[in-house]
C-alpha cells in the first residue's frame, strides 16, 4: 500500500505499520495515537469525526480497554486506518486528518499500557548455554531447558517507559571465598535485550489457551530491556530464581508493534531437539525476522559529541521457545492472562561474539572487558551510561520499525540507616 502522508513512504513507521501509542501534547491529557511517518494522528479526534469506530479508544488514556476488545476489533482498526492513510482516501477525509496530524518529535510519549502483571522468560537457548557456562561450563543448560519455556515472575510496578532514568539499585552481594554478603550498590549492571509480548482478551482462571488460539490473545510486541544486577543476582537466586536483581527496573518501547503488522516477516519455528510435549507444538509459524541492535553511550561520549557505539547485534527469529509456546505454557496450569499483561522474551542472542544480548555475555561476567572506540572499558555499565537499544524487520514487501528504547543509569542514593 501506498499513502499520501508526508515522507510515510520512507519511514520505519509507515502505512505497513501504524503502531499504536499514548502522547500528549503542551500538557494537555494524555490520549491514544497512531503513528503515520513523522506524524501521530489523535485517535479520539478521528472516533468523533466518525472517521474510525473504536470507542474503546476515544478518550483512552491508555490501550488496555482496546486491547480487551480482541483479535476482529485490531484487525478491523488497522484496515481502516490504511485506508484512511492510503491514497484511496477521500479528499474530504485526507483533508481533515492533515490539519490535525501532530509532528512526533512534538508530542511527548507515556506509557502505552497500564501493566497488568510481568512475567519474563529465558527463551534463547544461546543466552542461556552463554550464561550457563561461565557458571557451570560443562553442564551450561540445565536438565528441563529443552523441554518447558523457563520464565520467572516479575515486578509491574517497575516497567518504565523510554527514556526513564535507571536508579542503580543497591542489594545484597558476596563475594566469592567471603564469610558474609555485604550491602550496597551492584558493581555489576547489566542489560537484556528483548522484545515484549502484550496480551488481549485472556482467559478465565483454571482454562488454559491453547496454542491454537494464542493468535487471539496477543496484540503484538513493544522492545524490552530487562535490566539486571548480576552480583546480587548470583547471590540470591538459589534456590528460587531472581529477585531485586530485576525488579528494580524494566524498559519498554512507547509504540506498540502488532502482530499484523509483522505478518510479513514470519519464519520457520526452530526445530526443537527433543520434540516438545504435544500441548507445545504449533504448525503455525512463530518466529519472526526481525534485526536488533545494542548501542552504548557514555558520558564521556556525550561531553566529546562522539556518536554512541553499536556493541551488539542480532536476530530474533532463532528463540528457541517462541511466543504460543510461551503463552500456552503459562496458562497450561490455568493462570490466568489479562487484557495489558506484559511478557518479556528472555534475552535475545546470537552464536558469535557481537551477537550477544548482555554484558555478562559480552564481557564473560567481565573477565574480558568491552573496549570502546574512544578507549574507554566496561566489564558491566558505569554511572552515566546510557543504553540504546533498536528493532527493525525489512524486506521487500515492508519495513517496520519498532523505535528505541533507552535509560540512563544515575548513582545508587545513599540507602537510608
């Protein structure tokens, strides 16, 4: 499709994409947009001038009650949307959406959800066999990996949008051959670099989703950055999984990218070895071609005007465990899914160095510290960091860009006694 919105043609959010988000502009209230190129155009302005028929987003402030409408509502809104964005608009229609369209880099952007509940999984069998052998080198991936989706339950309250500085967060810590943890700011601060599946309609407590009706579940994904203390990690994690080491702080994107919109970059599932059990196979194709990227600038950086360094890059359609697994898995004991519940894939990595999705990877839990072309070193992230992390899927029937998302690591405050 084509559209006659101003340079829409060549943006990574163009008529193939039309993400949904809440922005507001001159500190008026915040409310739900669609981003056309450089635009975002007020979905409650186009509800009341009967240009779209969406109610649950007039007025909206976030998109849960959107998201709850379920598969027919999203699909529906977005044909309608490239219609009106297409150049078979009528000129009457074009007209009035080009008065109100708002410039982006005018609007300030806000949390696109009211996060329900958080849970993040472990689902690149590279990331986990990476970490696994700096701590067990000749037993890295753990009996049930090849079998179940690993996930641990998260913190909602601390999912926080681009842009939101990183408080470092103290915990405790023990340092190998130490009597006793001690207390304190991590010296160990890390990224993941994921993506984030956001859920729909959901289901009733005790009937689980089969992985034959996922699809009418999830609206799509936002980018994640899961952010993590690995010393106080590594300490408190037995027996029960991570804690504070990831509570303290989550990331997301602002625009939601859907699943419609990534149709054309869907790819063959990974062939699992062994076979999952029957509640886990699909037939349907899960894993999408879409291109990552890591970059790093310091404050350093910043004060020379030196552009940030790319540290990593890579793919997200070799997870091992994709979504419909991860989504039937959960709900197969009958939790329950709501309307804005926010699931993270794990962290996303390669096979070769580069393709790595964290420092603890990138640096061996920094034994081999990341060299920057300004000659700075990191064996995890200093004060005044700022990590940028970008998703984009291109070929030759579209492109789609998912935006950024960054955080600014600031000092630990000084704990209260």
């Amino acid at each position: 499709m084509r559209s006659w919105v101003p340079g829409a043609e060549a943006s990574d959010f163009g008529i193939d994409n039309l993400p949904l988000g809440v922005f507001s502009t001159h500190g008026n209230a915040p409310r739900a947009g669609v981003a056309i190129g450089d635009f975002v155009a007020d979905l409650t302005t186009l509800h009341a001038a009967g240009l779209i028929d969406e109610p649950a987003l007039h007025g909206a402030r976030t998109l849960n009650a959107f998201l709850a409408t379920g598969r027919q509502n999203w699909t529906a809104l977005r044909a309608r949307l490239q219609h009106l964005f297409g150049t078979q608009a009528t000129s009457h229609d074009r007209a009035f959406i080009e008065a109100v369209l708002v410039a982006r880099s005018a609007v300030t952007m806000h949390m696109p959800i009211d996060v329900q509940d958080y849970v993040d999984f472990y689902s690149s069998i590279e990331h986990a066999t990476n970490v696994g052998k700096i701590f067990r080198p000749d037993h890295p991936l753990l009996p049930n990996y090849r079998h179940l989706p690993i996930g641990y339950h998260g913190r909602s309250s601390s999912v926080v949008l681009d842009g939101t500085p990183i408080v470092r967060p103290n915990g405790q810590t023990k340092d190998r051959g130490a009597e006793a943890p001690t207390f304190g700011p991590t010296q160990m601060l890390d990224f993941e670099l994921e993506l984030g599946f956001i859920t729909g309609p959901g289901n009733v407590m005790g009937v689980p989703i089969p992985i034959s009706q996922v699809r009418d579940h999830v609206y799509g994904y936002v980018m994640l950055n899961d952010w993590s203390a690995r010393d106080v990690q590594s300490w408190e994690t037995q027996p029960l999984g991570p804690f504070l080491s990831k509570s303290f702080a989550t990331s997301i994107s602002p625009w939601l990218i859907s699943l419609d919109a990534l149709e054309p970059f869907r790819v063959d599932n990974r062939v699992l070895d062994p076979q999952a059990l029957p509640y886990l196979q699909t037939s349907d194709r899960w894993a999408y071609d879409v291109e990552l990227e890591v970059l790093l600038e310091t404050a350093a950086m910043r004060a020379s005007g030196s552009a940030p360094a790319t540290i990593t890059r890579t793919n997200f359609r070799n997870m091992y465990w994709n979504l419909a697994q991860q989504l039937a898995h959960l709900t197969s004991s009958g939790s329950v899914v709501r309307p804005a519940d926010l699931f993270g894939t794990g962290t996303i990595s390669g096979t070769q160095p580069g393709t790595y999705g964290s420092m603890i990877e990138l640096t061996m839990r920094g034994v081999n510290p990341l060299t920057l072309p300004n000659g700075e070193q990191r064996p995890f992230l200093e004060d005044g960091d700022t990590v940028i992390m970008r998703a984009r899927a291109k070929n030759a029937e579209a492109c789609i860009g998912f935006g950024e998302v960054r955080g600014t690591i600031i000092a630990a405050p000084a704990y209260p006694v």
